[in-house]
C-alpha cells in the first residue's frame, strides 16, 4: 500500500476504501451537451484498481478510453459519480488541490511525448522534481537518463533527438518522481514496431523496479497482453 | 529559487529559439523611443528654456528702481545663483553739433547670464559672438548713432561726464526687450564707468536688473524667498511671468510633443499586446504540460510573470541605452541647426523611459499572460481545448489606465486628459462597430468573389474580432502619423500667420499730431506700408467702482503689473482688427465716457460691463464706464491696448501718435533720417524679437518632425507583430493550400489582396479618427478654428493599402516558401 502523506490543501472527503486500492471509482460518468442533446461519454464506470497493479484500457476510437484516464488522473472533472484516490475523493478538490495530487501521486507518458522543446533532455526530466522543489532534481535526472540509455544525450533538445529517445525521455521524467500511479496514454503509438517493443520493455522495466500502479491506454493488443488486467470500453461503458 | 532558475532557463531557451523575439523587439522599440522622445524633448525644452532666458539674458530678473538689499545678493550666492548687474537709463548723446537720445546700459562682468552678445568691427564683418560686455573704458554702439552722430570706431564718446572709446558696434544684444528704454538706440559701457559718468544721481529715473542664473530648485526657493520681500516698485521677471507670448509657444509645444510621445507609447503597446498574445497562445501546450505535472495556476502565473519582469527589466535597460544613443545621434546630426549650447540629458529622463517599459509590458502583456493561468491540464490529450480569452475589461481597462495616467503626466491637465480619452474611445468603439458590420458585408459577398479576392477577403473576415483590432491598431499609427502632420503643419502655420514675414517690425511711438500727415507722406515716398495711426494718452488705473485697485490686484499677477505703471490709452471709434467681444456691446454712435477694457486684466481686476473705472492723466482725474470686454492676441506683434475708449472721452488731454511698420534691413538706415527730422519719436525696433521667436519655431517643428519618424518605427513593430500573431495558422493554410495544388502566385495575389483592403480601410478609419481628435482638440482645447482636409481623405487610404500591403506581404513570405511537406508534418 502506498501510504504518501499529501496535503491538498482543502477538506478532504474520506472515502471507505480496502487497504491496498489505489483507484476506487463509482457510478463514474461523463456527458457533454451538443446542439442534438446531451451525449454520454462514460456511463456508470465502476472500477477498483489495487496498488502495483497494471492495467490495460481497451477499446474503438470514440469508445471513451482517454476520457476514462482524464478523469482518473484529475485532469478532467466527471458529470457524476465519485472518483477516489488513496482514499481521498478528488472530484471533492478544486483544480490546484487536483494539480498538488498529480504532482505527488501522478506521473504521465503520452502518444505525442509532450516533451518541451525549449528545454534539454536532463532539463525536461528534471521538472516534475523541481516543481516539487527537490533539491536533488539534477543527479536524480541525470540518474534516470543513464537508466533508460541517454547518458550521451543529456544536454539534447528534443528536436536533436530520435522518436524513441524522446519517449524514453518522456519515460525518465514520468518515472523520476516515483509516482505512485503511472498514466500512459497510447506509448508506443507514435513509433514504429522495433521501438515501440524496446520502449514498452522499458516502461514494464521500470514499472517493475518502481512498483508503480500502471493504468495505459492502447490499441496495441501485444502491449495490453502485457498488463495483469484488460478493461475494455465500448459506447463509454465497460464490458 | 529553484522555480526562479526554471524560470530563467525557459526564458533563456525560448529566446534563444527566437520565441520571444517580436516580444522583445516591440518592448525594446517601445523603451528606446520613449526615452529617447523623454531625453529629447527633455534636452530640448532645457535648451528652449534656457534660449528662453536669453530674452532675459538670464533665468530670473529682479527689477527694481533702486538697488536691491545685499541680503538678496548673499541669499542667491548661498543657494549657489550666479548672478550679474544691468542698469539702464536715457541720456542724450551730444557730439560734432548733434544730438541722439540714447538708452545706456551699464553692465556688470557676469552679464550676459544667459546667451550671448554679438557685435562687429567693421561693415562688412562677421558678427562676433561675446559673452560678456564691454571693457572698462570702451563702450559699444548701435551702428545708427555712429551715422547720427558723425562718429566712427575708435573715436571717443562722452557719457555723461566720461568720455569712452568706441571699441565695437552692437548687433544682438539678448534682453533688448519692448520697453521705453529699447525705444532709443543703444549705448552698451561697463559698470565700472558708470560712476564717472554722474547721470545717476539720487531720484534718476534709473532701472536696476538684477540677474540670476542656477538650477530650477534653487531659483524656485530664490524666487519664493523673494517674494514676500518685494516692495511694490520692484518685480520679479522669469519667461512664463514675463513674456506670456513665449511661455504660451512653448507650453504648446510641450504638451504637443508629450502627446506624441504618448502615441508612440500607445502604437509600441498594441505591438507588445498583439507579440504576448502569440506568445501566451504559442505556450498553450507547454503550460498544460506543467499544469499536468501538478502545477498550480498561481505557480504558473509566477511562472511566466517573472520570465516577463525579467524580461521587462532586461529590454527597458537595453531600450534605456539605446534611447540615450539614439537622442544623442539625433542632436549629432542636428548639430548645426541646433544652438551651440545644448542642455545637457537629465538622469530622470532615462528613469522615465525605464518606467514606461515595465508600465507598458504590465497594461499591454498582462492581459494575454492571465491566460495561461487558464490553460487546462487537459490539453495534453485534447490540443484543441483553449482557454477562455480575457476578460475585455481586464484587457482595455489595463491598457487605458495606463494610457490615461501617461496622458495625464505629460499633459498635467486632467481636462485635455479626458478629452482625449474620451473621443479616443468613443471614436475606436465607433470605427470598431463600423469595420465589424463592414466585415459581414464582406462576408456575405464572398460567394460572389474570384478565388484571390475570395481568400484575400476570407483572410480578414475569417476571425473578424482580431482583423478588426488589426485595422483599429494600423489606424492607430496612421492616425499618430496623420495627427502628427496636420497638428504640426497646422500649428505651425498658425504660428507663421501670427507671425508672417512683414509682419511689423518696428513700432514708432510719440508723433506729435501736428507731425501725422507728415509723417505718414514720408513712409509712402519711401515705399513703407504702414498700420493705422492710434492716439495715445497715458494714464493710470486708479479706482475701481471707487475701490483702489492696489486692494483689488494680486502680488505678481498681470493686474499687478497693469496697475504699477501708466498705460497707453487709446481711442477710435471702430473696434481694431483681431479683437473680439465677449461681453457688452461696442459703441455705435459718439457717446462719451465708455471705455472697453482687454479680457484678461478684466479677469484679473474682476471688472464687469457697467463698472466704473477711475484714471489718472498727469494731474487730472477721468471716469469712465465699462461698455464692454474685449479678447485679443497679444502675440501679434500688432499695437494693442488694455483700454480704448470711445471717440471724445480723452478730447481734453494731451495726445501722441502711434504706429507701426515693416522694415526691411536694408532700409534700416532710414530711422536714422526719421529720428532726425522728428526728434520727438521713439522708435521701437521689435524685429530682434521677432528673429528669435522665429528660430524658436523652427527648432520646434525640427523636433516634432523628429518625433514623427518614432511614431512611424513604432508602427512597424504594429504591423510585424500583427503579420507574426496570424503567421502560424497562415502557414499551415498555405501549407494546405499549396498541396492541394494552388501556385504561389495565387497566394501572393491573395496576400496582396487581404493586407491591402486591410491598409485601406485602416487609412479611411485613421482620417476619420485624426479628423475627429483634431476637431475636438481645435474647437474644445486649443480655441483654434477647425477645418476638414480634403486631401486626407485622398491621401491616406493609398499610402495604407501601399505600406501595410507591402509591409505585410514581406512578412508573410514564409507562407510561401516553407515546404508543405514540413509544415503539414509538424502539424
């Protein structure tokens, strides 16, 4: 059980949660209005995700997968239900009490690597601890790189860099943080086969090493195969 | 201080990837010109003041009939004032059997405190400019006593009893001001002379000037230590008090070029607004990543605002510097059209322009900067979730309040403040309803357009809110550029009107009137236009509805000064040209005892039609009611009188005649004959003056032109920033476009097409807003009479479809010439 003390800053609303579930969702929904009417994107999820556990969400484009990871990282707010993390409900938090718990619980790799191209290899691992304010951010960056394979390329900007390498990056930084919880929203996607097999040893590596929760998205059925657990979603439900 | 590093290195990096290089251009742009418009105009109206005080000889004059205390000496050595003596008296001049009044002028060794004195030695020499007077022992001449008095350089002169060596002939000399003892020719000796000479003797009409010269702090603790010491006979003189003619050309003047500057500022600021807006937009992503990290939204703010403030910090320093460069190129390359001396930049001027750039970046940038606090966290997955804009409020309230308080400061006048907030905004508001509704016009006439013209026009009418801020910015350079000219051609055909090239020069005072028709025959032989001939009596204002008028009058003020001395009264039974009514009526029919009293000493003296009014004349004693007020430009260099009265209220008392002419130089030698055949006359000679203010003229318009050329660099930046704002979405639809197979010169038209009509109606918008400014300005503020211009109209439209088409077309010649290929990968 991952027991981080956090301080989101606002009451928080206890939910009643088993020890070791990370994610606890309940009668999640999400609809958006439309000149025809109100279209539901999720109906009625209920989820239990338990602490190091890997998770695979499945399904067609339009089916609900990256509304599914948006909400359950806070980077989105549902139109029913509750969503609970360790226990803390953060549909209950403002967007800034949402920010603080991503920043201590949550770490992210995405499709399009999301790295920013103004800063270095290192530069853009460092974030995450430097918003945290670590005063290690540096060694700890440099550390990681060295993990993933980029000792050579540390002072590299992402456009000097290969599709791979960047998601390797984007791989150092969602890890350096030791998140409890890593979102991964289509990882391999953007890359070709070769890479984006040595990429996802990588991040069941590292997911091992760390024992980070692991929730990804992905149409890649070899990847789902990977994860202990398949969920699959279908019109926004879950079959 | 990590966050302040991470800050630091984003700034670092987004510059160097040239980020933020439209930002920083517009910002350094906007510094560099304030503050080299501040230190310019600074420097300037230092040197115009300090020319100003030429007409002084110094910057503070005390006149007094006698001399002054010694503690007034030893208070203005103590506050560090130099200081010089002048003392003037008439004396009449008697050599080789003939006689000359002349005015003497004994001077000190300090004198002149202020500007210069230039003389020659012979006919045809260069005039040599000395700053100080003549020698003990020597006097200097003007050149028509030489004539008159059958004298030549070398020979001596007796003053008096002092008998001195004519070393030079005078030609300028600085405070050779309108007064009695300017009438007559001038006789320039030192002071060290003056007692040999025995004219002055205890109860000699004698003026003593007392001149001083320091830094303004001191001469305004000089002049408020004075002024509870003065006793009535004596006078404190500085430009605004003294020569109300100057101090009103150059208030003018300042307040003209502060409202350039203030354009500038405002151009500089839609540059910067339009650069942070691409930038806050450009970082969209980068910020819902760090949002996604978990951070806050105030930690971004913090983010970002540092990056600015360093930014800002950075750019007002540069732009500090360059101004200060810049103003110094400017007074390199003026060096010969400007005086000898120029004042030297002052400190505050620069601190000026470092607080404009950080006050500018605030109203201009902070807007577009409060986005990114709204960027969601949920962008990383979803790209097309943008932020709310900002509040309109929040975006022009800061703009105009920063505007407003930098109008106020240059203007310190909350009335033409208002003015010119007021029409500024009701006109953009106007305009921006108009080119809206213009623009669905267009719109909807899109279907009916060929292919170029269809997506030139689509260009504009696609996000009509930005091209309409696009058009309304343009406007606004035009507008600056447009009010530039007409104000500056304007005021300074006003000016030049007031003051045209035979204008009167010399002014000729006590003709007997038995002389009159003499007189008058002997200026048409010699080919003179003269002015009418105004009887003069003088007098002094007693009473007021039987109250002394010493109760009535303040220390200082005009009334003061109009009550201290005798004025001129005159008569006629028409009212003068260039006077107008502002109260009561004029006299139609011959009715004696009306007077009609001038509008500001009526002001002063609180008098209102239908008072009573007492006047001394010699010994007698003369009532008269007030029949009316009359307004008049006393900078006409034309006789004009405080009080006319009605044809037959002065028959009693004893009269002179006045008049004035054009002289030109080589018709000067003629006084000399005048003086001769009617000794009576005194001969004003006004056309020194009248050179000076002419010169002051010419360096103003010089440096309101120079102001123009900052407005016009201003603007540029406007236009770059707004092709670079669109330029993304432009390249990708280029992108697009060209894929599917369009040819470059189908873009190029379209180009040509969009940023043309967006430069004509910009045009047409900026002559309707200058004509609307100026209306107001002329008819609310200045008291000018306005008149629309035609060629305008004509004018500026072409030159802003000609200079934002070509302008923007440059600057979007990426959109035809990066790959497609690339640019459709990079998305």
């Amino acid at each position: 059980m991952i027991t981080k003390n956090i301080n989101l800053g606002i009451m928080q609303t206890q939910v009643k949660h088993p020890e070791n579930h990370v994610i606890a969702t309940k009668n999640l929904g999400k609809s958006v209005e439309t000149s025809e009417g109100k279209l539901h994107i999720l109906s009625s999820i209920d989820l239990i995700i338990k602490s190091g556990e890997s998770i695979a969400i499945i399904g067609e484009s339009g089916s609900g997968k990256s509304t599914l990871i948006s909400l359950l990282a806070g980077l989105d707010t549902p139109s029913s239900g509750t969503i609970a993390i360790n226990g803390k409900a953060i549909t209950a938090m403002d967007e800034d009490g949402r920010a603080a718990m991503r920043n201590e619980l949550i770490g992210f790799v995405f499709q399009s690597f999301q790295l920013l191209p103004g800063l270095t290899a290192v530069e853009n691992v460092m974030l995450p601890l430097e918003l945290r304010g670590d005063k290690d951010a540096k060694a700890k960056a440099v550390a990681l790189l060295g993990r993933v394979g980029l000792a050579q390329r540390l002072t590299h900007t992402p456009k000097q860099l290969s599709g791979g390498e960047q998601q390797r990056v984007a791989l150092a930084r969602a890890f350096v943080a030791q998140p409890a919880i890593l979102f991964a929203d289509e990882p391999t996607g953007n890359l070709d086969s070769k890479t984006g097999a040595k990429i996802t040893d990588l991040l069941f590596e590292l997911n091992l090493e760390h024992h980070t929760t692991l929730i990804l998205v992905t149409h890649d059925a070899s990847l789902a195969a990977r994860c202990q657990r398949t969920l699959q979603l279908d019109a926004g439900r879950l079959l | 201080m990590s966050r302040f590093n991470l800050a630091l290195r984003l700034l670092w990096r987004d510059s160097r990837s040239g980020e933020l290089t439209i930002l920083l251009a517009a910002l350094i742009i906007a510094v560099t010109s304030s503050t080299a418009i501040a230190l310019f105009s600074d420097r300037l109206q230092r040197t115009m003041n300090e020319q100003t005080a030429e007409f002084l000889a110094a910057d503070l004059v005390v006149a007094s009939p006698r001399p002054v205390p010694t503690e007034w000496l030893a208070k203005a050595m103590e506050l560090q004032l130099a200081s010089a003596r002048t003392v003037e008296f008439s004396s009449v001049l008697i050599e080789h059997d003939e006689m000359l009044l002349a005015s003497v002028k004994a001077v000190s060794s300090g004198y002149p405190l202020r500007g210069h004195l230039k003389t020659v030695t012979t006919d045809f020499a260069q005039e040599t400019v000395s700053y100080q007077g003549p020698d003990a022992g020597t006097v200097w001449l003007e050149k028509r006593i030489l004539a008159a008095l059958k004298l030549k350089l070398g020979d001596t002169l007796t003053v008096g009893e002092k008998a001195l060596t004519i070393s030079r002939i005078l030609t300028y000399e600085p405070d050779k001001q309108g007064d009695f003892f300017s009438f007559s020719p001038r006789v320039l000796i030192h002071e060290a002379d003056l007692q040999a000479t025995r004219i002055v003797q205890p109860g000699s009409h004698v003026h003593y000037f007392f001149q001083f010269k320091g830094d303004a702090v001191a001469l305004d603790t000089f002049k408020s230590w004075l002024k509870p010491r003065l006793n009535p006979s004596q006078r404190v003189l500085d430009i605004h008090e003294d020569r109300p003619e100057l101090g009103s050309a150059l208030t003018r003047a300042e307040r003209y070029m502060g409202l350039s500057s203030i354009m500038v500022v405002l151009i500089a600021g839609v540059a910067i607004a339009m650069a942070a807006r691409r930038y806050s937009e450009r970082h969209f992503n980068a910020t819902a990543l760090l949002r996604c990290l978990g951070c806050k939204q105030q930690e971004i703010l913090w983010l970002y605002g540092s990056q600015f403030l360093v930014l800002g910090l950075a750019a007002s320093a540069l732009g500090c510097a360059l101004g200060w460069l810049a103003q110094a190129g400017l007074f390199y390359v003026l060096r010969d059209l400007l005086p000898p001396h120029v004042a030297a930049a002052h400190i505050s001027a620069v601190w000026f322009g470092f607080v404009i750039g950080l006050a500018v970046l605030l109203g201009f940038a902070l807007p577009p900067l409060l986005r990114l606090k709204h960027v969601s966290p949920l962008r990383v997955l979803r790209r097309e979730l943008a932020p709310l804009p900002s509040s309109a409020w929040l975006v022009y309230g800061l703009a105009i309040a920063i505007i407003g308080v930098l109008v106020w400061n240059y203007t310190d006048d909350l009335k033409l403040t208002g003015t010119i907030l007021g029409v500024g905004l009701l006109a953009l508001l106007v305009l921006g309803v108009l080119v809206y509704a213009l623009l669905q016009v267009l719109r909807r006439a899109l279907p009916s357009l060929r292919l170029s013209w269809r997506l030139g026009v689509q260009g504009l009418v696609r996000d009509s809110r930005a091209s309409v801020s696009q058009m309304l910015a343009f406007s606004l350079t035009l507008v600056a550029m447009v009010l530039s000219f007409a104000v500056r051609t304007e005021l300074v055909d006003n000016w030049q009107q007031q003051l045209p090239d035979n204008a009167p020069n010399h002014f000729v005072l006590n003709i007997v009137p038995d002389q009159q028709v003499a007189f008058k025959q002997e200026l048409q032989q010699q080919h003179i236009a003269g002015s009418a001939f105004f009887p003069v009596v003088r007098g002094r204002l007693v009473e007021i509805n039987q109250t002394p008028v010493q109760k009535i009058v303040s220390k200082d003020s005009q009334g003061e000064r109009a009550t201290q001395r005798e004025l001129s009264l005159t008569w006629t039974q028409q009212l003068p040209d260039e006077n107008k009514l502002v109260a009561g009526a004029w006299w139609q029919t011959a009715q004696k005892g009306l007077v009609s009293v001038e509008q500001k000493l009526a002001e002063n003296l609180n008098i209102k039609v239908g008072d009573r009014l007492r006047f001394t004349v010699g010994s007698e004693q003369l009532e008269a009611t007030v029949a009316n007020i009359r307004a008049l430009r006393w900078d006409t260099m034309k006789p004009n009188f405080y009080m006319i009265f009605s044809p037959g209220t002065l028959d009693a008392y004893p009269s002179t005649l006045l008049t004035s002419f054009y002289l030109s130089k080589d018709q000067k030698i003629l006084l000399n004959s005048l003086a001769k055949r009617y000794p009576s006359i005194t001969i004003l000679e006004v056309d020194a003056i009248l050179l000076q203010i002419k010169t002051l003229l010419a360096q103003l318009t010089l440096a309101i032109n120079y102001l123009l050329y900052f407005a016009l660099m201003a603007g540029f930046t406007v236009l770059f920033a707004a092709v670079y704002a669109s330029l993304d979405s432009r390249i990708y639809e280029g992108a697009v476009l060209r894929t599917l197979g369009a040819k470059r010169s189908l873009l190029n038209v379209s180009h040509i097409i969009e940023f043309g009509v967006l430069g004509l109606i910009s045009g047409v918008l900026a002559v309707a807003m200058s004509e609307a400014i100026t209306y107001a300005l002329y008819t609310r503020v200045m008291n000018m009479a306005f008149h629309p211009s035609f060629y305008l109209w004509a004018i500026v439209p072409v030159i802003g479809a000609v200079f934002v088409g070509a302008v923007g077309c440059w600057g979007v010649r990426d959109v035809l010439n990066k790959s497609p290929l690339r640019v459709l990968r990079d998305g």
